[in-house]
C-alpha cells in the first residue's frame, strides 16, 4: 500500500517519536525513583495476572458512575484491542496485507475491531461532553491549585480526547474507503459497510489518497502522540495497572510507618514521600471521584484530594528534568496541598477506597502532619490540649485514670477486674464510651446486655489507655507509641481469649496497628458479640421493635474492617424496618470526628455529620431512629439532629439502647436520646 519513500519516512519518523518517548519515560522514571523505598517486585509476580483480571475487567471503575464508567469501558477495550489493530495496519501499509473480506478468525477479528471502534468513539464524545459540557469537574475556591492546573486540565483532556477520535476515527473512517475501494459491503465491518456508502461514487484515485490518508493519520498520530504521553494524563494506561499490581498488601486500617530521615519524620518535600506516592500522581486519572467522596470537601473546607495528586503532577511536568536530576522540590505545602486542607482530613478512608487506580491521597497528607507535628508547628489549641492530655493520663479528657471505670460502680453487679482473673473477653471500653457522661449510660447498657447473656468479660480499669488510632493520624508518633506500649504491658497483666470493644477507632487500632509491635489476638467489635448472642438465644428479644430506623456504618467499621453485617443482623433480629441511606455499608459517609478532628474546633462551619442527618430524614417522616454504633457518632450526631433543627423528629441512638429495649430489661439504664417522642 505505501510507497517507499513513504515506509521510509514511517520508520525514521517512528525511531525519533520513539527515542523522544523513552527520554521521556527515563525521565519519569528516575523522578519516582527519588522517592523512599523501592518497589517489592515479587508482588508483581505474584499479582500481575489477578490484578490484570480486575483491571481488563474494569471492576475498579465500576465502583461509582455506572453510565461514566460505561463509556470509559468503552475507550478501554478499544484500546487494549487496538494494539493489535495497530500492528496489522502497520503490516498492512508495508506489505499489503489485509483481512478485507474474510471469513473466520480474520472476520472475527474485523468484527471486534468495528465494533469497538464505534464504542470507543461514543465513550470519548460523551466523556468530552461531560467535561466540556457538563463540566463537573470543580474545586471549591478554597483549595490550593498550581496555576498550570486550571487551563492544564482542559488542555490535557483536549489533546487526548482528540488523539483518541482522531485516531480511532481515521481508521474507521480509511476501512470505509477500503471497503468502498472494494466495490462492495463487508459484513464483518457493519458500521464500516454503512460509512462506505458515502463514498459511493468517487473516483478510484480518490478513494486511493484517502486510503493512504487515513491511514497516515490513524498511525502518524501515534507517533506525534508518544513524546508527548509520558506527560499526559494518558500515562495512566500503565501507571495505574504498575500502581495496583505493586500496592503493599497491607489492611487499610493500617498505616505505613513514618519515612525516617537524619532523626526527622514525615514528608515535607516531595522527594521525602514513599516512591509510590510520586507514582500516584502519575497513575491519577483526574476523575475526581475521590473529592465526590471527601467529607472535609463536601462541607467546603480547603481540602480535595484530587488537587493534592493533580498538583503534583503538573509540578512535577513542569519541572520533571531538574527533579529527575536530584534537586530538591520545594515545601509539599506551596505545591501539592494548603496546610488547612492537610488538617480538614478526617481520614476516613473514603478516596483510597474509591479510587480506581489505587491512589493513596490520604497518606499525603498524613506524612504531611507527621513533618509539622515532628517540626514542632504549632497546632490547633484543642488538639495541642487534647495530645497533651494523652500524654499526661492516657485520654484525651484530662481526667486521671483512676475515674477510667468510674461508670461501673454504678452498676447492680461487678464486672470482673481481668488483671487479677481470667475472662474469655476483655473489653477494651474507649475513651468517649468511658469519660463522656453523654456515652456513658451507652456504656453501662452494653455491660448490662453482657452480664445478662452470661458473657465472661472483664476490664483493664485504670490501666487502659486511649488505643492511638487518631493519635497517629494526627502524627504524633511518638506519643502513639508510648499509648501501644502502654496498654501492652497492661494486657500482658491480663489473662484472656479476645478483645471486644466499644470504639471502632481503638478496634481498628487494636486488630491493624498493634500486630506490628507484636500483638495478635482476635479483635471484636460490640456489635458482633450482641448479634451472636442474639442469635445464640443468650439474649432473647421480647418487645419487636416495631419502627423504622436508618443505620449508620462508622468509616473505620464498615469502610477500614468491613464489618457492616452485624449491625443489621441486630436491627433485624428486632424486626426493625431497616432503611439504608444512599451511601452505607463500605461506601459509607464521613460524621467528621475521625483523624483528630473530634478534637479540633469547627470554627462555625457545617460539619459532615449535618449532611448525615439530611440525608436521613429524606428517607421518610415517619423514620424514627437514626441508629449508630460508636461512641463519637453518638456524641457528634446528637448535636447534629439539634444544629440541622430535627430533634424531636429523629432519635439518635446507640444500637445496644435497642437491644436493650427489645429484649425487655426493665431494670436497663433509661438514656433521654432514646425514649420514644412525645
């Protein structure tokens, strides 16, 4: 088909796009080398062929935006399938080759190829639709963005989106004119066949030179195209897969140690961040689905974690040369994130979650915090008195831990000291379910529900400690520690089978944190020992609970641990009428209170568990119990029903205040948030 000049031109065009692109890629390579750590490329062995399962699947992107994600399957396919297209029509050119006009796997083949060609053409019009037309993809005004972003964007999106028609489009349009060229339809090529007819007519010559210029535009555009894809947000076709094939495997709840650096910790600069957290801005598709999902940016704080990745990127484009050499980046808060925004996060988890190529945004910004807390930066008051509090008794209250069990001597019967007997279950309380007067009748009535059931449990008393989950999001690690240490050596005083606690916060800490100072016993949260009791008989409901309730799934049980079952095991053992929220179980929404935030003052601005309470009351008038399962939800979603102006209308209620009332005690602690509305 070409002529010599013209495969000579392909081929000197071809080595210098192609050296060009390996500049390019070297370049990018040794800037994510600059990071901390180095891959573990026996994960990659091991988890190529699964994790490539998942993604030619394209199971991460189905996660959200069923209909977005529809079209972006669409490009993908196409994609995977036109790096055999691509070769053949190469071979075509060359040689003269051509499966026009045959039958078996070459009709087949012609077969897949139209019609992904079509579904990649509709996926890439409607995508720049959405992002030119619809345009959803906003920052709130608060964030930080490098000025390269906003008009980087749109251009990068443009220049892909109009390789991708033109290149897809050439080439469906040139098998139109070869099919024309040919005289008559190819029925392996139906939307092809159609196109033709619009070449009905025209000179051979005609069709001859648009043959050869649609072909040289279908190829010639790759070429043009790969100098430019290492800085392009196309890049991502193998960043992504190399991101989540080489992912630690690692429980979400826990955290990765601290880089260590001359006696300093945390990330203040980019080169300090862990190498794959240089990768993540690389293997960012600028989706957003992470912002849709982040608590501190759905109430309008600085915070987006698709800015921090994006950020990184385009500083990184603009200055990839010098950073791959070995200079320094300047402060991680000047170029990729505010520190406002690094202490909006809760870290509740939700955009590690929901990213579709395994971006860790999250960790940013707690080795960002790490660095400040280890630097000495001056913190918000109420966390400094918080942490100091911590340090001092072992809870963030101020209280000596002497008052820790306080509430169990108001009890009608002893709970066991596990100190000094053995217990089946040590019951790691927490501090909010300890302290806080508003928890504590919460807390009494889980001990009352235990000490019914026949359950063998006990206690630390004084001896426990706040676990350090949000200690160590905050970034204290050396306090973090002490607290493990601490309770360490009081569970070491103790004789038992497993811990069961109140606080999904100390239960993430205690199941992912703790095994990596050694600790490993089974971990549970109260909810899962009441559905088993329920279901055991050891507890027998005598008083249906004939209501309609809503519950909500904490983010670090239902998002971090899964545990999203038991709870509504409960609910319907009391014949509840369960109704979910739009976003429940792992897809859960943020009540705020994570990552130190309980701690912090609001300054007046709306918190996400306002948003929670809205969302609940649109689930019908007549719901009468928004249901929870931690001690922080309880406090911050009961001042929520206030500020939102629903008290009186909706119940805030701990779910042990249900089984309680279900199975009859008559002699249970009576807590006003859940007596019945007058």
């Amino acid at each position: 088909m070409l002529s010599t000049p013209e495969r000579i031109a392909f081929l000197l065009l071809a080595l210098v796009s192609l050296l060009l692109t390996a500049h390019g890629v070297s370049r990018l390579v040794r800037a994510i080398g600059r990071g901390q750590g180095r891959p573990r490329w026996s994960l990659f062995v091991r988890r190529v062929v699964p994790v490539s399962l998942d993604i030619l699947l394209q199971r991460p992107i189905f996660r959200a935006r069923p209909w977005v994600s529809l079209l972006h399957a669409g490009i993908f396919f196409a994609f995977v399938f036109y790096g055999l297209v691509n070769i053949l029509d190469i071979l075509e050119g060359f040689t003269g080759f051509t499966t026009l006009h045959r039958g078996g796997i070459a009709g087949a083949y012609n077969l897949v190829a139209d019609l992904l060609s079509v579904a990649a053409l509709v996926g890439m019009i409607g995508l720049l639709f959405r992002r030119f037309g619809l345009r959803p993809f906003r920052f709130n005004e608060r964030v930080l963005l490098l000025p390269s972003v906003r008009f980087g964007i749109a251009r990068d999106s443009a220049i892909v989106g109009g390789f991708i028609l033109l290149h897809v489009g050439s080439r469906w349009v040139g098998q139109a004119v070869r099919i024309a060229e040919s005289g008559h339809s190819d029925w392996s090529q139906p939307t092809a066949s159609l196109v033709a007819r619009l070449f009905t007519g025209w000179e051979v010559e005609t069709l001859a030179l648009a043959s050869h210029v649609t072909w040289w535009l279908a190829l010639g555009l790759i070429l043009a195209f790969l100098p430019y894809f290492p800085y392009s947000k196309h890049i991502h076709l193998f960043m992504a897969p190399l991101n989540l094939i080489l992912r630690e495997e690692r429980p979400l709840g826990q955290l990765e140690p601290p880089v260590a650096r001359d006696g300093q910790l945390g990330s203040e600069r980019l080169e300090q961040l862990r190498w794959f957290q240089i990768l993540d801005a690389y293997a960012c598709i600028m989706c957003n689905r992470c912002q849709d999902v982040c608590p501190a940016h759905g109430t309008g704080r600085a915070l987006s974690p698709a800015a921090l990745e994006i950020n990184k990127r385009y500083y990184l484009n603009r200055n990839l040369r010098a950073f791959a050499g070995g200079t320094s980046s300047p402060p991680l808060l000047e170029i990729a994130t505010s520190k406002e925004a690094v202490w909006a996060c809760t870290t509740c988890a939700a955009c590690v979650r929901i990213c579709p190529v395994g971006n860790r945004p999250m960790l940013d910004l707690i080795d960002i915090r790490r660095a400040l807390v280890n630097q000495g930066d001056p913190l918000d008051p109420n966390l400094q008195a918080a942490l100091e509090s911590l340090g001092r008794y072992g809870n963030s209250f101020g209280k000596p831990a002497r008052q820790r069990a306080r509430w169990a001597k108001e009890l009608p019967f002893t709970i066991k000291d596990a100190r000094k007997e053995p217990v089946e279950y040590l019951w790691f309380v927490g501090d909010f379910a300890s302290f806080d007067p508003r928890m504590q009748e919460n807390t009494k009535t889980v001990a009352w529900l235990f000490h019914t059931a026949g359950l063998d449990f006990g206690l630390l008393y004084e001896d426990e400690r706040n676990a350090g989950n949000d200690v160590r999001r905050v970034g204290e690690e050396g306090l973090f520690e002490l607290l493990v240490e601490q309770n360490l050596r009081a569970f070491e005083k103790a004789q038992f089978r497993a811990i069961v606690t109140t606080d999904p916060h100390s239960y993430n800490a205690l199941k992912n944190e703790y095994a990596a100072f050694g600790f490993s016993v089974p971990v549970y949260h109260y909810t899962e020992v009441l559905a088993q009791l329920l279901e055991d008989g050891r507890l027998t409901v005598r008083q249906p609970l004939a209501a309609a309730v809503t519950y909500h799934d904490p983010c670090y049980l239902g998002r971090y641990n899964r545990i999203t079952a038991a709870p509504r095991r409960i609910l319907r053992a009391l014949g509840a009428e369960l109704r979910e929220m739009p976003r429940h179980g792992e897809n859960t929404y943020c009540c705020g209170a994570g990552g130190g935030q309980i701690w912090m003052a609001s300054d007046g601005e709306e918190r996400p568990s306002e948003q929670r309470i809205r969302e609940a009351v649109q689930l019908g008038e007549d719901l009468r119990y928004f249901v929870v399962a931690c001690p922080k939800d309880m406090a911050l979603y009961s001042d929520a029903v206030k500020t939102t102006g629903y008290e009186g209308r909706l119940v805030v209620t701990d779910i042990a205040r249900l089984v309680a009332s279900a199975v009859g005690f008559e002699e249970a602690p009576v807590f006003a948030a859940t007596e019945e509305r007058s």
